[in-house]
C-alpha cells in the first residue's frame, strides 16, 4: 500500500458510511443540545442574571479588555442596592460568528439584559437575535449609525458618531483657524471606521473643506509609507483619521516622522491610552472628541476613577470602561426601581422572565441617568442622548512614554 | 430549550468541509471554498434585501420569508458559482499542487478586498437585517440537515460511478490516468464546479441564518478552518470532512467554559491531530472495521461482507 | 502620483520585509518542501522579545502585566538576542509540529495543518500572557539619529533605511553561507534529493533542524525589524505579512533565496504603485499581480521548473 498518502484512492463501503453518518449526526445533535441546555432559572428566586457579550480575544481584544474592567467596578459599585445581580461576562471575540454564540449562550442562561457586542460590526449581526428574543440589550461601544433602529430592545449608552464626531472638526478650525485643506483616512474594513469616516466627510464639506485625499486603509495595515506620502504632496492643513488605536496609532507616528506639521484629529477608536505606546511622542496635539473625560468632577465619576485607578494601579480610566460601567448602571438602577415599584413581598425573580424583560426594556427608555459620562437618557428609539461632550488634545509626558488625554474648554451639546 | 445554533453551525461546517474535499478527491488542493461561500452569502444578501417580489419585506422583523424564494437564491447562486468556477478552472486548473493552492488563495483575497470597497455590498458596514425563512434555528437545522444529506447522497454516487471513478484514478496517479484515456482537464473542472456549488448554496444559508453578511465572511482564516476539517476528518471518503466539520466547528464552542485557554486547546487538537491519524478520523479501514464488528445478521442484512473484504485486502 | 523615486523607495522599503519575512519561508521549503505556517507566528514573536530585551514592560491586559526585564539592552544587542530566542522557538515547532509527521513520511497537506496548530498556540499563548494592546519599541531606541530623510525630495523614515540595510547585509551573509560553508552546501543538497544527501553522509535530520533555525533567527529579526519601523498592533499583527509574504514566496520561486527577495521587492513596488485613490485595492492587485505570474510562469521568477518524471 506504501506510504500514508491522503491522494490515494478510497475505498467504497456506501452502508457503512451512512451508517458513519448517522451516528455522528446522531452524536451532533446531542452535543449540541447538550452544551446549551442549562437551568432553566425562569421565576423562583436567586439573583438576576445579567449578560454581558464582549470582545476579549481577536482584534478588538483591546476593547473587550477595558469594557470588562468598566463591567465588573460596576458590578461591584452597584451590590446591594437594589435587587441581587449576577454578572456574566462571555468571550463575543472579533468577529460576528464567535459574538452570535456568546450571545446564544447568554440567552440560554436566561439572562434578564445583555450589554454587547464590542464592534459596530457585530452588532448589526448579533443584536437581531436578542431583540427577537425580546431581551434587551444595550451597546456599550457600538458607534455606527443605525444600531438603536435594529430593534424596539435595541439601545445604546454610546454617542453615536454623528453626534461626537463633527466636535473635533469644530475645535481643530477653532484652534487653528487657518486651516484651508484637509485630508481624510479611514479603515475601510471596518463598519465603525466607514461609519465615522463619512460623517467627518461631510462635516469637512459643511465647512468647506473638501478632502484633497480620501485614503481607505485596513484596520490589520502598518505601513502607511507610500499613502502617506502621496498625500502629503498634496499639501493638507488637517488630516482626519478613523481607526482603531493599533493602525490609527501607527498612522499618526508615520505622519508625524515623514514631516506632517499641521493638525491631526483622530475619531473614536483611537479614544484610548493604548495610543500612547504606538504613537508615542508624536501622539502629542492629537484632537479627540471624546464622550467619556475622566477629569470630570460629578460625584459618580470621582468614585468611578478612584475605584479604577485603585485597581489598576494609578491609571486613569478609559472611555471604553467607562461607558461599560454605564450600561451596567442603566440595568441596575432601572431593576432597582422596577423592585420599588412591586407591591410589598414580590420579587422581580419571580416574574415570568419574559415579562420582567419587557418592564425593564420599557423602564430603561425612560430613565434619566448620572453616569460617569455625564447624564443620560434614551430617544424612544433607544438612542443615548448624552448632555456632555469633550474635545481632548493628547499631551505626552516628556519621556514619551504616558501622556494624558487633556480637556480643551468644554463643547456643550446645542 | 434546545438551542440549535451550534447544530446549524456545526452542519455548514460539515457542508464546507465536504467543499474543499471535492477537489481533493480528484488531487487538487484546491481553497476556493470561502469564495464562492462569499459569493453565495452575498447574493443571497443583495437579493432578499433589495428585491421586493422576493417578499423580504413582508414583516418589521424579517420573518416569514418564503422557503421558495430561499430554494430560488439557492437556486441562482448554485448556477452563478458554477459558471465562475468553470471558467476559472478553465484557467487556474492548469496549475498543479502549492502553486494550485495559492492560486486560489489569492482569488479569494482578490474577491475579499474587492468586496469591501464596492458599495453595493455595502462596504465593511455589510448587509443586514436580512430576511429569515425560519423563526428558529430548529428550522435551519432542519432544512440544513436535509441539504447535508443530500450533498452526502450526491457525493456518494460520485464515488461509485463513472465521473467519481476517474478522479479516484487522477487523485492516485494523473500521468497514468491520462495515459489511458481519463479526461483529466474534465473532471478536474467537474470536481471544482462542484465544489463551487456547494459552497455557494452554502452561503445563501449561512447568509439568512447569520442575518448579516460581510466581506469578512469569507477569507483565509476560513481557507484554513475548512482544509483543517478535511485533514482531521479523514480526506479519503466522503464522510471524513463531514465528521471533521462537525467536530472542529463544535470544539471551540464546547472549549468555552475552558475559557482563555480555548483557542489553545484547539491549536493542540490540530497540532497533534494529524501524528496522531495521519489519515485523519475515517478512513476506509476504519469503515471496514465497523462493517466487520456488526453482528453478522446485521452485515448480511446491510450487504457489507463486500466492505469487509474491500477493507482486509481480498478482491 | 508621487514621484517616480519616491515611489521607488517606498516600494523597496515595504518590499524589504516582504522578502525578509519570505526568506524564513523559502529555507524551511527547500529542506522540507512545506511550507511552515508558524512561521508568521515566530514573527510576531520576534517582536515582542526584541521588545522586552529593550526593557520594555509588559501592559496591563496579560498575566504577565507589568513585567519587564532587570537591563535594557541596545538595540544591536537586543535584535539578534531576540532571533536567537526566536531560532529555539522554531526548533520546537519543528520537534512538535514537523518531525512526528515526517517519520510516518506524511505527506505536505498535514504539515500544513499541524504547524498551523502551532501557529495558533503561539499566537494566544502571547496574548494570553503579554495581552492585546499594542506595542512600540522606543522611538529613541536608535539613539539621535534624525526621524526622517530626505533623498533628492523623496522622504524616507530613517528606521526603513536601518531595515533596508539590515536584511541586505543579512541576504548578503545567508547567501555567502550557503554558497560558501561546508554546511550551507550541505543544506542545499538536503533540498535537492534528501536520499542522496544521506548517502553521501549528509544528517538530513541535522540539516532540517539547521534548516528551522535559521529561519527562525530570520523570523525573529524581521519582526523586531518590522516592529521598530512599525509598531506590534497585537498578537495577531504576524498574519498579515505570513500571508503576504507566502504569495511572495511562490512569486520568487519556491526554495529561490534570491528569488524571495526579488519577489518581495517587486511586490512593495507593485503595491507603492497603486495611486492613493485607490490604496484601498492594494491588496487586490498585489494579489492579482501574484496570479498572474502564477499562470504565466508558475514555477516564479526563479524558481526550477517542476518537472515531473514518469
């Protein structure tokens, strides 16, 4: 017969092989039963359980990470008032696939809420299965236009990019009004970047500043040599950047070491100390219109970076942990006066689950809360509508290596 | 509450596995499959979403879209994918092993790139909200696992007759093959074409069930899942990419509670895989083994004493 | 369109890591006739040592967090350290990955497979321990050279000039040590027809392990190359120029050392090419270049025809 070869012919056992087939089939079918089938904690007692669907592994691992940490301060700000709570966190990853099974796993664990996905991008895949499952579920970083209109339990804490965007444009003509050109990238690979990159667009444009040069890169690029130089050549006064904090990082290095003078502003993605360490020095002047600053001085937000800072060391946190402790702040308080409301003796948990989810997707839409991103409340579509905005210039510290995210005077929103 | 999705997931995962086996089986290492996955997902997006008649529009959550209109998509994508992959074969075939193989790796990423700077697929934004012909998983389980059986049922035919024959032949030795008489260029395009189909029927499924779609949906990573079903499974039937599809789509979801560690464990499962079973799974003595454990009243009734002697060497 | 030196120059530089990371690719092929799939995955691992040498420490995210080395080394210290490392990484893929298959005399498809796998374990083992936030070396690391230059208009980052010189003088050395020392030949023959090299007293096995390490020690520089001019975006940042650098690899010619360099700059210059407006087809078209040449000359530039006896 000679080696172990895979060309070689087969054999042919047809019975045998269905016979082969059926079992495994037969073997799939249980196993697949078998890993979602879990309590069904429907009523009784016992804490709510609530979801939570983020990227921790894949590109947007850096995301994942700082939402998780937002997640779990609140988690833990939040005990004991109100009803009890019980938080699970699963692996959404990078891309739609792994966060549709995060999702499906959380809602056969019953879950009460999600907050999830991490990306823009999956939300458009994975947020139809929880509004069909009427569970709500809100975003915590989801940017794109369009994710409230998926579905009547869609919502967000997270500005969207038509609202956050435009500021930075405003405060860069503001900061240098002889700004005459501009030139935009953006990561045509991703549903965020694309989103965000069109509203730059046309903000340029309504101010009469048509892009010289519309560049599409690749959220996965580092090498922006030969883009950039073409660029360049046509001589802009502003560049505008849409990314995530590895290739926008990269990009604002490589700008600055190839001579880019003039002035550069970066868009949510980039909203992130994780900047710090690519760029470097020559993170310094970057714009951001921010929807999270950890200057401000509201009473939540002191208690919010002091547990943060306590946790992780002396650093100060980032928006993307903010506005996942947010999410988690909306679902606790709204249950806490969801459980007020029931008349003495009842519990939420024992409500029929589907109930109780429909009462608190109710509830929430019509909350006003004090959350480290300021105050908030939702559009009946579940659009955040967020009172305060900031525009922050990143300062580096002098060994190039930390910096801070500093606050230019505040924009308040018209 | 029996969740089906995993068992969707696991079945396409078999459906793409039997894919990139059908080149295989005629000896060509061929990764097309996420690309023409892609072509089908993305026309079945583009036309469940634009096209009225199709009834997508029928209700605020997209359900309840007709099953005919599904066999449809199905039916256009099956004959788009075809007459791509007959013409590309026409021309990419002519090459042989590694070079066959990054061949149509760079046609995927071509497809892929080009995919995501056209607006009418919608960029990297994709297309969502897309139509569901079934309420629940449990239907796309069911109409998934029919479409498996029937690309099983096809595949097993193949083998035993005269077209399934001749890429046996080719796959053993294509310089005598073509000594005596195959049509190598022929079935060599037969089997691509085939290939082609199934994964572009695929991806209309994987396009509804998933409900969005993307230019990320098919691509290298998926290049490589797939080929890894094949070669775990078992490469030399039919029935090897399906355990193997089954299996491998499964593991990470079952690794979950493992955690982190997840996605390590599955590279240990392909490290070790194949020194383990070089053949993969199944192979066609392990099916002459089963055929020879039955009881005998069972091996009679099932007509298998031909497997046993195929499998222990007799004529 | 820039101008023609520019482009030039931006073509050579990107296409100097493509053949540098090539190159690691085309020596295990010439020994083994696989093609390694770890190999992207001991790049990235280069990096992140090249990284720690230089004292940097390890972010917040990892089980490692907050790590970092007692020294700082220089950085003409730390790259070829880091390749060392790197070299001993791709020997214990070769044990785990290669050389179970080889004694069942497996054929390529399975190599493929299990170095994959190792590829995979690499990867999240770094993310697992190092975390996913992305990492520079210092910009200060080559000391008070100036950030760009500028050749006759054309501007080029002075980090892709240390690039440039670094992979020629190492193309320079891997070529004289092939051509010129007992064991370079050695592995030549091994390549050629591993059976008469064993007759003729050459260990295969030897050769192989010799074969993986320098494309480890290669792996391993071009990724602290690449992340000094760059920056590691994260544990996945390899992929990318694995993939890259594989069609450049069948560009060249497969098991040509001077063909994985030429290709690789014909690629960067192929790519530089491409006009701004449309930068977002580079890929595309790197690609389509690559079929091209696939079908009009399928054993690459220089490579040796497959011929395949009867």
């Amino acid at each position: 017969m000679g080696q172990a070869s895979i060309f070689q012919a087969p054999h042919r056992s047809p019975r045998a092989a269905s016979l082969l087939l059926s079992a495994s089939l037969l073997a799939s079918s249980l196993v697949a039963c078998g890993n979602s089938a879990r309590d069904d904690r429907a009523g009784g007692t016992g804490p709510l359980p609530i979801g939570a669907a983020i990227a921790l592994t894949g590109n947007a691992s850096v995301i994942g990470q700082d939402q998780r940490i937002g997640l779990e301060l609140a988690r833990d700000h939040f005990q004991g008032n109100g009803p009890a709570l019980e938080l699970t966190i699963e692996d959404g990853g990078s891309d739609e696939g792994t966060a549709t099974n995060a999702f499906r796993s959380l809602i056969s664990a019953d879950v009460v809420a999600l907050i999830g996905p991490s990306l823009s991008q999956q939300a458009f895949a994975v947020d139809p299965i929880a509004d069909r499952a009427g569970i709500p579920v809100i975003g915590p970083s989801n940017t794109a236009t369009g994710i409230p209109e998926i579905g009547p339990f869609v919502s967000r804490v997270s500005a969207p990019v038509a609202q956050v965007a435009p500021l930075s444009i405003a405060a860069a003509l503001r900061l240098n009004p002889k700004i005459r050109s501009a030139a935009v990238f953006y990561a045509q690979d991703d549903a965020y970047s694309t989103s965000e990159s069109k509203i730059f667009q046309q903000a340029l444009i309504d101010r009469n500043l048509k892009p010289v040069a519309v560049i599409r890169t690749s959220v996965s690029d580092t090498d922006f040599q030969s883009q950039i130089t073409e660029t360049l050549r046509r001589n802009p006064d502003l560049i505008v950047i849409s990314g995530l904090p590895s290739d926008g990082g990269n990009l604002v290095r490589q700008l600055r070491e190839l001579g880019f003078k003039g002035t550069l502003v970066a868009g949510n993605g980039m909203n992130s100390p994780n900047i710090y360490s690519i760029c470097q020095r020559f993170c310094d002047g970057l714009l951001i219109a921010q929807a999270y600053s950890p200057e401000s001085t509201t009473p939540i937000n002191r208690a919010f970076v002091a547990a943060y800072t306590k946790a992780r060391g002396g650093a100060v946190p980032p928006q993307f942990s903010a506005q996942a402790f947010a999410a988690y702040q909306v679902i606790a308080e709204t249950l806490s006066s969801l459980q007020v409301s029931l008349p003495a003796g009842a519990t939420l948990a024992a409500l029929p689950r589907a109930e109780l989810r429909r009462r608190l997707n109710t509830a929430l839409l019509k909350g006003r809360y004090q959350t480290p991103l300021g105050e908030i409340r939702f559009t009946p579509e579940g659009e955040v509508i967020q009172k305060q905005f900031y525009v922050a210039q990143v300062r580096m510290n002098p060994d190039g290596r930390s910096g801070r995210f500093q606050l230019l005077p505040t924009v308040p929103t018209p | 509450m029996i969740d089906s999705t995993l068992l969707v997931q696991m079945l396409l995962g078999a459906l793409l596995g039997l894919s990139v086996y059908l080149p295989l089986a005629c000896g060509q290492l061929s990764l097309a499959t996420p690309g023409f996955y892609a072509i089908g997902g993305t026309l079945a997006a583009l036309l469940s979403t634009r096209v009225r008649a199709l009834g997508g529009g029928e209700s605020a959550s997209g359900s309840g879209y007709p099953i005919t209109s599904l066999l449809l998509e199905m039916l256009l994508a099956a004959v788009l994918c075809g007459v791509l992959a007959n013409g590309i074969g026409a021309v990419v075939l002519r090459l042989r092993g590694i070079y066959l193989t990054i061949a149509t790796i760079a046609l995927v990423e071509i497809l892929r790139v080009v995919s995501l700077n056209l607006t009418i697929t919608g960029g990297a934004v994709g297309i969502f909200a897309i139509p569901q012909p079934f309420d629940q998983p449990a239907g796309y389980a069911l109409f998934t696992l029919g479409l498996l059986l029937l690309v099983c049922w096809l595949c097993q035919r193949l083998a035993v007759t005269r077209p399934g024959l001749a890429m046996a032949a080719i796959r053993d030795d294509e310089i005598a093959a073509a000594s005596s008489g195959i049509a190598i260029e022929r079935w060599k395009r037969l089997a691509f074409v085939l290939s082609a189909l199934v994964a572009g029927v695929c991806g209309v499924v994987a396009a509804h069930f998933l409900n969005a779609w993307n230019p990320r949906m098919g691509n290298f990573d998926a290049s490589i899942t797939t080929l890894a079903f094949v070669v775990f499974g078992g490469s030399r039937t039919w029935i090897g990419p399906v355990v193997g599809g089954l299996a491998l789509t499964a593991l990470p979801e079952l690794l979950r509670p493992v955690g982190d560690l997840r996605l390590i464990v599955f590279g240990l499962v392909i490290l070790l895989g194949p020194s383990l079973f070089p053949q993969g799974l199944i192979t066609p003595e392990l099916l002459a083994n089963v055929a020879r454990r039955l009881p005998l009243p069972l091996q009679q009734s099932l007509r298998l004493e031909k497997v046993r002697a195929q499998g222990e060497g007799k004529p | 369109m820039d101008t023609l030196l520019q482009i030039l120059i931006n073509g050579i530089s990107t296409g100097a890591v493509y053949g540098l990371v090539a190159l690691g690719y085309t020596l295990v092929f010439s020994v083994l006739g696989v093609i390694n799939f770890a190999h992207g995955a001991v790049f990235t691992l280069g990096a992140y040592l090249t990284y720690l040498l230089l004292g940097g420490a390890v972010g917040a995210n990892g089980l490692l967090a907050g790590l970092h080395l007692p020294f700082a080394l220089p950085f003409w210290a730390a790259l070829p350290i880091a390749g060392l490392l790197t070299a001993l990484v791709s020997l214990g893929v070769e044990a785990s990955a290669f050389r179970p298959l080889r004694r069942q005399q497996a054929e390529p498809l399975l190599y493929l497979i299990t170095s994959l796998g190792a590829g995979v374990i690499l990867v999240n083992l770094l993310q697992i321990l190092l975390g996913a936030e992305g990492y520079s070396l210092p910009t200060t690391a080559l000391g008070s050279l100036p950030t760009t230059l500028s050749l006759a208009g054309a501007q080029l980052r002075t980090v892709q000039l240390v690039l440039l010189l670094v992979a020629a003088v190492v193309l320079a050395v891997l070529s004289v040590w092939l051509e010129g020392s007992r064991s370079g030949k050695a592995l030549q023959a091994v390549s050629e027809d591993p059976t008469t090299a064993r007759l003729l007293g050459i260990d295969s096995d030897a050769m192989i392990r010799l074969g993986f390490a320098v494309s480890g020690f290669l792996a391993g520089i071009a990724g602290g190359l690449v992340s000094l001019s760059l920056s590691i975006s994260g544990p996945y940042f390899g992929i990318s120029y694995g993939l890259k650098a594989l069609g450049v690899l069948v560009l060249g010619g497969l098991g040509s050392v001077p063909g994985a360099v030429l290709a690789g700059l014909i690629v960067g210059c192929a790519e530089a090419l491409v006009p701004a407006e449309w930068s977002g087809y580079r890929d595309a078209i790197a690609y389509a270049f690559l079929f091209g040449v696939l079908l009009l000359r399928p054993q690459g530039l220089l490579g040796r025809p497959q011929i395949s006896k009867v």
